[in-house]
C-alpha cells in the first residue's frame, strides 16, 4: 500500500485517527462489555495516544463512572475516587494505565487490527442530582493508524 521510496530510514507511516463512540444512557443505567472496533479497513494497527469523554461531568460530581479495557488487558481509569471504585464492579485487572494531563497516555497503547476496547459505563446523575435523567456520553480515542512502508518501489 505505501512504499518506502522518498522515506528513507523509515519503516513506517503515521495517520492520525479519532475514533468516536457514543451511547445514550438512562438513568441508574449500567453498561458492562460495551465494544469500540480499533481496526482499519486496510488492516493497519491502531495506536492510542489520548482519550477524552464528553458529558461525563466533573471529577467532584460525575455524571458517568467509566471503566475501558485496552486490548492488551490493561485497565485505563481516570485516577480519581469514583472511578477506583467502579473499577471493582467486575473481573480481575491485568493492569492499570492512568493517563495524563488532557488525557495523554504515555507510552502509547499499541492496539492490533482487528481488536477492540471494551467500555463499562455507569449512569450516577440520580446520586448527584435529585431526580436523575438521561445522558448521553462520547469517548473520544485519539491515535494513529500505523502503516508498514514496503520496500519496493
């Protein structure tokens, strides 16, 4: 697909990629096993460098816990309290990645083709506001598509 010609020492190319995923919650509503795809149509790796929510409130009054795991097992968690302990609802965790300021995650995270992240999501405006309501949430994955150069030209 891409050759090396014009690339010299390099062995690979970077596109930068946002991957959206949004749902609608209720509310008390719990989300367990939610799926983003993170494969490329041209089967490329995909490689997270930043994750942002949308709507999910403040770290004093969330309005969304959430819990995603990495397809190499690891647990990204946002290091605040809430989501700690949210981060208990299910499974053992093979690890625990905390992103940065603005939601940088260094090293990045290599994501194969054809892998997936998997989103727990929890609705808990009503502990917060009295009635609770419905919500809807986006989470931004911010990366690159990776692709191989060939050698031929």
């Amino acid at each position: 697909m891409f050759q090396k010609c014009g690339f010299q020492g390099a062995e690979w190319i970077d596109i930068p990629q946002y991957l959206m995923y949004t749902t609608q919650l209720t509310t008390s509503q719990l989300l367990v096993g939610e799926k983003q795809s993170v494969g490329s149509s041209d089967g490329a790796d995909f490689y997270l460098r930043r994750i942002q929510g949308i709507n999910m409130g403040t770290v004093s009054a969330p309005q969304v816990w959430t819990r995603i795991k990495m397809p190499n097992g690891h647990y990204l968690q946002s290091g605040n309290s809430a989501n700690s302990a949210f981060s208990g609802l299910t499974g053992s965790q093979a690890g625990t990645l905390t992103p940065g300021p603005l939601g940088l995650i260094k090293p990045e995270v290599h994501c194969p083709a054809g892998s997936n992240f998997t989103i727990d999501l929890l609705n808990v405006t009503n502990t917060f506001n009295s009635p609770g309501s419905s919500i809807t949430v986006s989470l931004i994955f911010e990366g690159v598509y990776r692709f191989r150069l060939e050698k031929a030209c």
